[in-house]
C-alpha cells in the first residue's frame, strides 16, 4: 500500500464566496483570495482592528449581592437567583468589543477578446503561496500572493506571458465605502486608507498599497491605482494600527519602502525560508489504495465524494497540514492570539464578535500548539494571559471581594475580564483564566524549561489564589464555585422547570482541581512555597468527587439533573477526559466509562452537530483509546462540518475546529498527558499503514512513528531535554541508539523506564515473539 500526504488545496474555479476564498497570514496580517479573472478580491484584516477602546465593564452591584445569590442557589431558589444573576452579576455594558474587517483590496484586470480556460486556483501550504493561474484570449495570467513574517507584508505578483498585457486598476473597499474614512495618494504609486475603528477611545488603522512594474506605467487617480501594459507587477500591501504604533501611515510608508527596495523574488525566498522550518517539522502520511488518485480532484469534489461515503487517506493528511499551517498564519510571536476566525473576518459585526471565548473555543485554538510541534505560536496566548492579570485582579477584586485573578468566559483585544452577554448558561462562570493558564504548565511540560516555568508559575498561582478565597462551602459539606453554569447547558427540575445557575458543576471542579495539582507540582519543581502547597491540597481534598449519575453517565452537575438539551454541543463535564488528566481508561476505568456513557448519549440525541464540537469528541475517543470512534467523528468533521475550502463550519465559519481537529489526530497517533508515551494509542483500522514524523510529546520528546498491518513498526524518539524517558510498552520492545547501542531499562508494569541524553536519538522496535510450530 503506498503512503499519501498533501498539501496543496485546489479549485478548478474563482471563488464563489468567501467561504471558497483561499486564507493567507503572517499571524498579525491577513488575507482571503478569491481568485477571481477580471474583478479579484482579497478580503484582508489586521488582527487590532476591533471596535472601541479599553473600559471597565466590572458590576457595581455584584459583591454585595454575592452572599444573597449564593443563599439563593443553596436554597434552591432558582428563579430568583436568575433574575439577580442577570442584574447583579452581567457586565456594565454588557458585551466586550468586536473584531472588525479591516477591509478588501479589489483589482480589476483588463484581458484580451477570447475566451477563458485552463483555470486553476490553489493553496500550496508547503511556501504558503496563494497562485491562480488561467488563459484569456490566448494569453496566460499568473498570481501568487504571501502574507510574510519576516517583511510584516502581502505580497502579490501578477504576470503575463505576453509583453505588456498587464492593464489593471485596483483600490480599496470597505463594506462599500460606508466604512471607509479617508484614501489618499502616496507619491506617483501607492495608494494609503485610514480609517477610525470607532467607538471611544477607539483605534486607527491604515493599509496601503504599492506598484511596482516591470514594464508599463503607475499612476494614482482618485482613490485608484493604475496600471498600463506592464509584463509584470508586484503590488505590497502594508498595514498598521495605533495599538501598536502612535502613526500608522508612518510604519506603512516603512514597511512599504523596506520591502520594495527586497525585490520580488527576496521577500518570496525570505518568506518561504522563514515559514518552511516551521510547517515541515512535521509531516503526515497515510496509506491509501494505490487505485486511488483523489489528489487529481479539486478539493471540494473530493470533499463531496467523502460526504458521499467514499474513504480518502489523501484528505485527512491534508486537513491535518491544513490545521498546522492555519495556526502559523494566524498566530505568530507579536501577534494576538488567534480568535474564533483565526484572523479573518469580511464583517462588522462577526458571529459571537469574533473574539476570544475562552470556554473552549480559544482554549481549543491552542490544542495543536504543542503536540503538533509548533510552540512558538503559543505565545501570543501567553501574553493576552499576563495582559489580563491586571484587568482580572480588579473583577477578581469588585465583583468577588476576593484576591487573585479571574476571568469569565470571553476576552477581547483589551484583555477584558468582566463577565460577557446577558446569557444565562454562560455569563455567570469564573472559570475563563483558570483554564487559559493551564496552557501555560502544558508549554512547560512539552519544553521543560525552569526559567518559563518561574514565569508561569505565578501566573498559575494567582489564578488559584482566586478560587482559594472564592470557594464556599455547600450544604454538602464541599468547597465549591457559587454561583456558576455548566457551560453551556441547562438542567430540567422536577417540575418541568429549567435551569443554568448552579453550585459546583463538574467542570469547574476538574479545571480547579487540576490548577491546584499543577501549582503542587511546579511549586515542588521550585521548591518554593511549601504552606501554600498544603493549603492547596487540603482544598483539593475537599472538592466534590466526580460520580455516575442514574444514566451510567458522568454527572454534569453535583445533582443528578435531568437534561434540558441531552444532544447539547458542549461536552463541559468530559474537561477531565480532556483536555485535562484526570479520567483514563487506565487510572480511572469506572469514570472513563462513565465518559463512553456521556458521550453515547449525547450522539444518540444529535451531539457533535457543530464543528467545533465534532473536534472534541475525536479528543474524547482518542483519550479512551477507541480508535474507530475517533476516526467516525473525524470522518463525520470532514462530511457534515468542513466548508469548500476546508475551513471549519460551526455554521458559521469557526476556526477552532480546524484546530481540535488536528490535535485529534495528533492524540490518536501519540499520547503523553499521563506522564509517560503512548504511540498508536487509537489507530483506527483504516490506516493500517503509515509514516508521522516530528510529533512531540511532553517531557521534552520529538517523535517519530512508522507503522505497519496495524501496528508499531519502528519509533524514533529524540530527547530533546534529556529527561528520563516513560514509554507505555505492554508488548516487549527493543532500545537502541543512533549507534546501535542497546539502552538499560527498568519495567513497572506496562511502561518502561530509561534515562535519555540531550540530543540522543532513541529507537524503539517492537520484538518479535515466533509462534511455536505445533506438531
């Protein structure tokens, strides 16, 4: 059986919408290329265009209604609690700011009496290089367009293979010109849009645009930049905002003369050199029938045949490259965090504001970041994360009366931490920076670094200083998070009443529980603060336990409650499967089955329906070693939630899903998060043959996996930390090193102890046992 993996996406056509447009990035800057003959669109944003300035959004009223809303929900006394919830404890205004598109670049090219052909438009993600190609009247056309890091620009070439048959005009959009403030020359060949983002305090940004030809004449009319019978252009595109710059149009005249003066063909080799060491440290390949020639297809015909019920190996390889190129082009160190479209975004009023949900969405944005060998682009994570300790200090402080940090669950470019929507199954939840600093002990234990982990140490303790003065003791006997949500579903009560305001949900007690084990850990790993350490695990010890309600199911609340929506597309109460560590087949067998029972559940009753969702349960099935579940769920993404160009569909476009699942697949192929390596933990039996190179695992490992009917065949395992390395074995394997050398091992039970060099390449080989031939 042959191996496959792709990386180009492809169109036989222009795009027909924006969800068939091909998306570019350098993590600050992007766009979305249409490739369109005579009219082509790039939509483009610049991720600090948002709506309106910084504000306190923090409620007043909140901490002295604390003490009655928590009476309340002990006593049962649901409505009332809602009502004060939505009043006391909403934020002042109530919603955070959007993210805004920052416009589109529009350029119309004249082409000769004829007709069109031999059309093509593709994504090749190993240069991140948008081309179109066609024929007009006999003529040949080329584009490539570039987002570049290294330049901080878009870079877009057109050509002709006819001597002065480049006759074009282009210029500047925004939603008509209704949002569009002011365009003006720039010299004899650029063209520079400012606009004002609005709202107070509000930003402003520019974007402008330069000519350059080989051949031919530029000239500036109006608002449009021409072009006359050039054999080539090269138009660079720049953009600026004052969150970073006091003058935008400044640092685009910069930006602008900077890359000009590289020429074409540098900014294309210093943009492929910067990009190529990150998109090719890892690599998939799958086997796929050798009659099978799926990557002839444009991709959308492809994915038409799968929704179909055809089977296409070539695909997944690429959907997952697609996943890894996405997160560097829309997150890179400098950047903001990737938001709910990554970064693009053709509106002025985006679903859910584009921003930052940090109930899951962003969390699951960042899933791929370590596992999938890209932890540079984590960061921009962790520097929204320090920007809200402040702003979470003082909602921690007015709305709680209690030390630490908090956030709730959303977060916008000003690291706003008060609570968001008037919303009753998600407003009212503290969880948001708990969970987000967790990103911070996974960075630390995939890149075991102690000058990071002093760093994020006490950003995780002041998370879970908060909950250390939050928590409250229920009619129980707990310590538990009042008042709260399960995100974001409802309960039934007895008398057919529904409900969202709890106390102690189980997710908030995993992610609690799992802050507080890791401050244990990173405080032993410092040896520091031991009288914090024993405050921390005598809270632990007096949280609720996780339990099977009268289903088989694992409780979502700390009461048995019925389901008002038992198909809901959050799976809250499954963070312990993941992405935490506290449920496993292994350690936890009865609370894993639990989960099997949780998640059969919400399927039978139309679970999974979004994107974004679907990418989860591939995570759950994985961490429970079922294989082909994880596999009919990333089959199911691919049919029922993946748009032409492969974007995720929520509906609608929802980047997080391209990402949950990427990390799926990753966590089928290579588990770490028990404190030892599992390879083919959930190999599903449609790729019984394949090759995943570059893959890391926690304690400091970069994989590789080749594979063969189903199983191990051999492992590359380097040691990039040089810590002892705990592989999970239960079939006999053999070690060597790069020199043939056999490596000392100790057994416990089914994992493998052995100590590693740092740099040292370890091969690991199952054994292989002969049957005794009977007589």
């Amino acid at each position: 059986m042959p191996l496959t993996s792709e990386t180009l996406i492809w169109f036989d056509q222009p795009a027909r919408n924006w969800n068939e447009a091909l998306p570019i990035g350098n993590g600050r800057f992007g766009g979305m290329i249409f490739g369109c003959t005579r009219q082509e669109k790039i939509q483009f944003n610049e991720d600090s265009v948002w709506y309106g300035g910084p504000r306190d959004r923090n409620n007043p009223d909140a901490l002295r209604h604390l003490p009655l809303i928590r009476k309340l929900l002990f006593e049962g006394r649901l409505k009332e609690a809602h009502r004060l919830s939505e009043t006391a404890f909403s934020g002042t205004p109530r919603s955070q700011r959007p993210y805004l598109t920052a416009g589109d670049f529009c350029i119309q090219v004249d082409h000769p009496q004829g007709e069109l052909s031999h059309y093509r438009r593709e994504l090749d993600l190993e240069k991140a290089v948008v081309a179109t190609s066609y024929q007009h009247g006999g003529v040949t056309f080329t584009r490539e367009v570039f987002c570049s890091y290294p330049d901080q620009v878009m870079v877009i070439r057109l050509e002709a293979d006819r001597p002065g048959a480049l006759t074009l005009t282009s210029r500047f959009e925004r939603q008509k010109g209704k949002h569009m403030d002011a365009v003006h020359r720039h010299g004899t060949d650029t063209v520079v849009m400012t606009n004002d983002c609005g709202g107070k305090d509000g930003l402003t940004y520019s974007v402008a645009a330069k000519a350059i030809t080989a051949g031919g004449t530029v000239r500036v009319v109006g608002e449009h930049l021409l072009v006359d019978e050039a054999d080539e252009v090269v138009i660079i595109l720049a953009a600026a905002s004052t969150f970073r710059v006091d003058d935008p149009k400044l640092r685009c005249a910069e930006l602008l003369e900077h890359a000009a003066n590289q020429g074409y063909a540098a900014l294309k080799q210093r943009h492929i050199a910067d990009y190529q060491p990150l998109f090719e440290r890892v690599k998939l390949d799958l086997g796929a029938a050798a009659d099978r020639e799926h990557h002839l297809l444009p991709t959308p015909k492809r994915l038409e045949r799968v929704r179909a019920g055809d089977d296409d190996a070539g695909l997944y390889t690429l959907y997952f490259h697609f996943g890894r190129y996405l997160l560097i082009a829309c997150s890179r160190p400098g950047s903001l965090p990737a938001n709910l479209q990554g970064i693009w975004n053709d509106s002025m009023a985006p679903p859910w504001d584009s921003k930052f949900t940090i109930n899951i969405n962003t969390q699951m944005n960042y899933w791929p970041a370590e596992s999938c060998n890209l932890p540079e682009c984590h960061e921009p994570l962790f520097e929204l994360i320090e920007r809200m300790r402040d702003n979470g200090r003082v909602t921690a402080r007015t709305m709680y009366g209690c030390r630490g940090f908090v956030a709730h669950h959303n977060t916008d470019i000003w690291a706003d931490t008060a609570p968001q929507d008037i919303y009753p199954p998600a407003t009212q939840w503290v969880m948001g920076a708990a969970w987000l600093t967790l990103h911070l002990w996974e960075h630390y234990k995939f890149n075991p670094n102690p000058d990071f982990l002093k760093r994020a140490y006490e950003t995780m303790k002041e998370a879970a200083l908060f909950f250390t003065d939050f928590l409250v003791e229920s009619p129980e006997g707990y310590l538990v998070t009042n008042p709260s949500v399960s995100p974001e579903n409802r309960y039934l009560l007895r008398n057919g009443e529904t409900g969202t305001l709890c106390y102690g949900p189980s997710m908030d007690t995993q992610i609690i529980s799992e802050l507080y084990s890791v401050c244990i850990q990173a405080s032993l790993e410092l040896d520091i603060d031991e009288s914090a350490r024993q405050e921390w695990a005598a809270i632990k010890d007096r949280l609720p336990e996780m339990k099977a309600g009268r289903h088989g199911q694992l409780q979502e609340w700390l009461e048995d409650y019925e389901e008002a929506d038992p198909g809901h597309r959050h799976i809250s109460h499954l963070f312990g499967l993941h992405p935490g560590t506290t449920i496993s087949p292994d350690s936890t067998p009865d609370l894993a089955e639990a989960a099997r029972v949780t998640l059969r559940r919400r399927l039978a009753h139309g679970g999974g329906h979004t994107g974004w969702s679907r990418a989860w349960i591939i995570n759950f099935w994985a961490r429970l070693l079922d294989g082909e579940q994880a596999y009919v769920h990333l089959k199911e993404l691919l049919r029922q939630s993946t748009l032409p160009n492969l974007f995720d569909n929520h509906p609608p476009f929802q980047i997080d899903g391209n990402f949950g699942a990427a990390a799926g697949i990753a966590e089928m192929l290579i588990q770490s998060h028990l404190d030892h390596i599992r390879l083919l933990p959930a190999l599903p039996d449609a790729w019984p043959q394949g090759r995943v190179q570059g893959l890391c695992a926690r304690g400091g490992f970069q994989v590789d996996i080749d594979w063969r009917d189903g199983s191990l065949s051999e492992a590359v395992i380097t040691s990039v930390s040089g810590r002892k390395l705990r592989l999970h074995a239960k079939r006999s394997v053999r070690v060597t090193t790069s020199d043939g050398r056999e490596v000392p091992m100790e057994r416990h039970g089914h994992v493998i102890e052995m100590a590693t060099e740092t740099g040292g390449r370890y091969f690991v080989q199952p054994i292989q046992i002969e049957k005794a031939i009977l007589p």
